[in-house]
C-alpha cells in the first residue's frame, strides 16, 4: 500500500506595475497568490504566512547608484514591515535583459538586505521555459526546505 505525501505550494507575494507584466506570469504558474496593491490603502497588505516574493525590477542600471529605484516603492514599503520581512522564505524577480548587468537587480537587492535566496531570475512576463523552471524549482525548493508536516 502506498501513501502520497501532499505537497504543499509556497504562497506567492507579488507586485506588479500597470503593465501588468508580473502579474501575467504569476497567472502562468497558478500558485496561491496575493498582490501588494498598486496604491497605497489605509489596511496594507500584512502577511500571517511565510511566502516567496515575486517583483519586478525598475530602471536599467544608470551607473553610480543603479540600485537606486531598483526595488518598487510598494515593495519596499511592504517589506519594511516587520511582520511581512520576516516571513519572507525567498524572492524571484523579473526584469529585462537589455538592462544587462542590472537585469533582476531587484532580486539581488532584496535578497542581500533580507537575507534570504534570490531563486529564480524571469524575463518579463516569463517564457514558456521560465514558468517551467520556476514551478518545478519552487515546489522542490519549498518541500525541501518550508515543508510543514
């Protein structure tokens, strides 16, 4: 007789400009998902979970402060607050390649100040071969390592 373990799929938190770029992918991947709001709102978006970040990265690398802007406002705000900082497991980011050196800067930028995995780097609104990437390795990744029983 054999038993199958359910798994469980990380939560995903994501911000997505009026592009809409992330928010089409994270609609790819069809995770659990909830989206840090576009404008500010008197009951802000607190986590009670843990979860993996989705953002995009702003701006293409100006040279001496290319960090600078690189994580969106609304990210920023969202992970000042303690509460959602420390339950965030990990960060994926999106970005543009023609941005060179500075594509997905988001993700390294959070990833540093935050101390958690950069997992995964997502061009855009995610190729067919991203979406594939990133749903095997974020259920392995999660089961491997946020797994509760």
């Amino acid at each position: 007789m054999s038993t199958a373990v359910a798994t469980r799929a990380p939560l995903l938190v994501y911000f997505s400009s009026v592009s809409g770029n992330t928010a089409r992918f994270i609609g790819k991947l069809g995770l659990p998902a909830l989206r840090i709001p576009l404008h500010s709102s008197p009951t802000p978006l607190v986590m009670t979970e843990p979860f993996v970040l989705v953002t995009p990265t702003y701006g293409g690398g100006q040279g001496r402060g290319e960090e600078k802007g690189a994580v969106p406002k609304q990210v920023v705000r969202f992970l000042n607050d303690v509460r959602n900082r420390t339950l965030l497991r990990g960060v994926i980011s999106t970005g543009n390649t023609n941005f060179g050196e500075s594509y997905c800067l988001a993700g390294d930028i959070i990833s540093r100040k935050c101390s958690v995995p950069h997992l995964d780097k997502v061009e855009l609104f995610g190729t067919p071969e991203d979406v594939e990437r990133v749903s095997a390795g974020l259920e392995r990744w999660w089961n491997q390592h946020w797994k509760q029983p």
